[in-house]
C-alpha cells in the first residue's frame, strides 16, 4: 500500500498526445454544437416559432 501511495499524490502522469487530440476534438464539436443552437435560436425566433420565455 505504501508503494501505491506515491502514484496516488505524486506528480501527476503527463497527457498523451491522443488524450490531447480527443479534448481538441471534444472542444471543436461542443463549439460547433453550440454556433448551430445559436443559429436555430435566431432563425426560430426571427420566424415565430418561439417565444421569448423559455
């Protein structure tokens, strides 16, 4: 147990470049996903199709 203790609270295992590339990715669709809701929202709005209150 004491052995594992170290890996527990010592220094944390540098990313690998894959982990990276798949937060990169995630980033990219989350900000693509959101431009298309903001863009449906107005588009919705600007036509009637929903109201101000949500």
């Amino acid at each position: 147990m004491l052995e594992g203790a170290a890996g527990v609270f010592g220094e944390a295992k540098p990313a690998t470049a894959e982990a990276l590339l798949d937060v990169k990715t995630l980033h990219a669709k989350i900000g693509q996903l959101t431009l298309e809701n903001d863009f449906l929202e107005g588009a919705l709005t600007k036509a009637g199709l929903l109201s101000a209150r949500r």
